[in-house]
C-alpha cells in the first residue's frame, strides 16, 4: 500500500568565525558580546534535531477554536511549537488566528472544510472539502498546509488516492488527550503524560477550554521530562512519507 520511498535530508549548518582585533592597536576597540536576549533568540531558531533530542508533537484538531488566542499565547510563551488541523469554515470565521499561527512558527495541517466521514464520500466530495480549506488557509495566512488529517482520522484507499492528488501525506496520531471527552484540566494532563514518548504524536483540540486552561502547566511538566515540543513534520522527519502515504498506518493497513 505504501508509497514511501528512501530520502535524503540535509541540515545546514552555519558557523561563525570571531577573528581577534590587531595585536599592536593601541586603543583596540573589544568585540561587543551578544546580549542575553540576543543568545536567547539565536538559540530559539537553531533547527531541533529529533534524532538527537526527544521530540513531542502536540496536534490541535477542528479549529481554530475561539479559545486559539489564548493557546498562542501560551505556546510563545514557552518557546513551543504545535501542529494545527484546521477546519476551512473555522478558518474562515477566524482568519486573524491562522495568520498568527503560521507567523508564530506552527505548522498548518488540513482536516478539511465541515468535518464529515471522508471514507462516506465520493472523490469528488472529498476533493472539495480538501480545496476549500486549502484556499481559505491560503487566504488567511499566505501559506497552504501540506498535511492532511482526515475528520474522525478515518481513511481508505480512496482517501489515500485523493490526498496524493494533493501531495499530501495523511497524518493520524500515535495516542489522544481524551480532552473532547473528559473535559477536565487534571484528566487532560494526566492522560497525555501518560502516552507522552519520545516522537509522539498527540490529538488534541483548541476547542477545549480545560485544554487551553491546562496548556501552561502540561507544557512545563513535559519540557521538565526533556521534551521538545515540536511540529508533525519535525517528528515524522525520518519516516520519508510520500503523498498519499498515512502515518501512522491506519488499523488493517499493510507497509
């Protein structure tokens, strides 16, 4: 069933030279050293190497919520990075959040336009509930997502074939917060914690207040466990995933 081929990745590395002022000057002007907040910020764009650090992915399902103000602010202030799997007609009535999303450095994915059962639907349905919300998070934040998360994480084939039409892979998730569920802050937490692994993928919604009111407190309690909080595609760097391809392989699939 899979299309996924071997890939090559290459990082960049770039590296500062500090060459010493003349030996003989005899008022030598010092080199300035880097503030704090500039060592803060260069450290905050270094790439994280999920090879080398363990790497959490926190997704955001259905949104953006209207409690999505309050997550970002949140996520800034940790230095956090998430995935969000926005819904098109959600993306229309809240353009201000996709565009801070995509400035702040999260990662867009696609779940669509209204959220029904992709696996009950002609090509043609899907095709455009695919399109619709690819136009308004183009329209809203300048950028199209390149990841699909079908609604309900259902797919077949025939999504499989659809979502390559798009060069997208589909992105499911390998463990939930049971936050549409519980909807209470201390269950949130611990359930999350209990799945959180290294290059977990974790299933979350913005929609959730108690989410939202947990977030400070989950974040710090997974950065203490050495977690870096990354994006989808940071953690499934590795798995060389092809348009079409579903990770993780949904239940009956075959690599």
């Amino acid at each position: 069933m899979s299309r996924q081929k071997s890939s090559l990745l290459a990082i960049a590395a770039v590296t500062v030279a500090l060459i010493p002022g003349p030996a003989l000057a005899a008022t030598p002007t010092p080199t300035p050293k880097p503030t704090a907040a500039a060592a803060k910020t260069a450290a905050k764009k270094a790439p994280v190497d999920c090879e080398q650090v363990k790497c959490i992915a926190l997704t955001f399902d259905d949104g953006p919520g209207k409690y999505a103000g309050t997550l970002l602010d949140t996520l800034k202030k940790y230095d956090a990075k998430a995935t969000f799997f926005l819904e098109g007609q959600y993306v229309k009535a809240r353009p201000a959040y996709v565009k801070r999303m995509a400035k702040e450095g999260h990662e867009l994915g696609n779940h669509s336009y209204t959220h029904p059962d992709f696996t009950k639907l002609e090509p043609a349905a899907i095709r455009n509930e695919i399109q619709k919300t690819q136009d308004e998070v183009k329209k809203a934040a300048g950028v199209e997502p390149k990841l699909l998360r079908p609604p309900y994480g259902l797919a077949d084939i025939q999504v499989s074939e659809v979502a390559a039409e798009f060069d997208m892979p589909i992105i499911l998730w390998t463990a939930g917060s049971r936050d549409w569920d519980t909807k209470n802050v201390d269950a949130i937490h611990k359930q999350t914690l209990a799945v959180a692994q290294q290059d977990s993928i974790i299933l979350m919604h913005d929609w959730v207040k108690q989410t939202v009111d947990g977030m400070p407190a989950l974040i710090k309690t997974l950065q203490a466990k050495g977690f870096h909080l990354v994006t989808v595609s940071d953690v499934v760097k590795r798995q060389n995933l092809e348009p079409g391809d579903a990770f993780p392989l949904p239940e009956g699939w075959q690599n």
